[in-house]
C-alpha cells in the first residue's frame, strides 16, 4: 500500500508532455505589447524572447530576429486544469503509455500559431535600444 501512494504522488506532480503542453507557458503575446516599443532595452527584449535566432549588423543598427509560439486563444484556466487532470489520471492508469495518444491530441487540437519578430536597435549611450519592431505569422 506505501508503494502505491507513493507512486500515485509521483505521478501527480510529475508532468508529462502532454501536461506540459495544456498548461503552457505565458505566451509571449504580453511582451509583444509591453516589452517592443522604442527605447526599450535590448536585454529587456531579450529577456523576453530568449536568445535571437539571427543577428545582423547593418551599418550603425542592429537587427534580432526572433522566433516564438503562441497558445489558442480562450485556452481558459479551468480547461487546462480538466485536461492536466484528465491526462494524468490516464498517465497513472496506463503507466504513462497514455502519452502516445494525448500528445499529438493535444498538439492537433490545441496547436500553437508561430510568429516571426524582427527588432532594430539604435545604438544610444553605449547601449542598444529599439527602434523599430515588426511581428508577423510564420509561413
């Protein structure tokens, strides 16, 4: 009986892919909006974003281009709670072979929109800041 307690509490609070992917991360939607307006930071950019794909140095500017994924909209709490729930329960009933099926469910149904951002950078008081910012989806 104190091995399967055990292994039921390890099975709760350990995440599989799947749990991982429902509860998702902050999409970085909110730093599109907060962090890439002129006079910001690189390294606030940067913090948001994660490391740049690609960097260019054109003349007295510098380009980061940057890649980054976001979640559905109205991907509400209370779904992502029921599906955590749902997937783990099937995680400790089927020894965690139940993420070869609610993987790619969740990656088909719940599929994540990519987007490309490019951000220029001015040199200002030895420090790069924004200039300018385009955000677009990914083809």
């Amino acid at each position: 009986m104190k091995a399967l307690s055990i292994f039921l509490i390890l099975a709760l609070f350990s995440s599989g892919c799947a749990q991982s992917y429902a509860i998702g991360a902050a999409p970085p939607k909110k730093c599109v909006d907060d962090v890439l307006m002129p006079g910001v930071d690189r390294a606030l950019v940067m913090g948001c974003f994660g490391p740049a794909v690609s960097t260019r140095n054109i003349e007295d500017k510098l380009d980061d281009t940057f890649l980054w994924e976001e979640g559905p909209p109205g991907n509400a709490l209370g779904w992502k709670i029921a599906r955590v729930v749902l997937y783990t329960a099937a995680d400790v009933f089927t020894i965690f072979l139940a993420q070869i099926i609610t993987w790619p469910i969740e990656m088909a149904a719940f599929g994540e929109d990519e987007y490309i951002t490019i951000v220029t950078y001015d040199e200002e008081s030895s420090k790069w800041i924004v200039d300018s910012s385009a955000t677009h989806e990914k083809d």
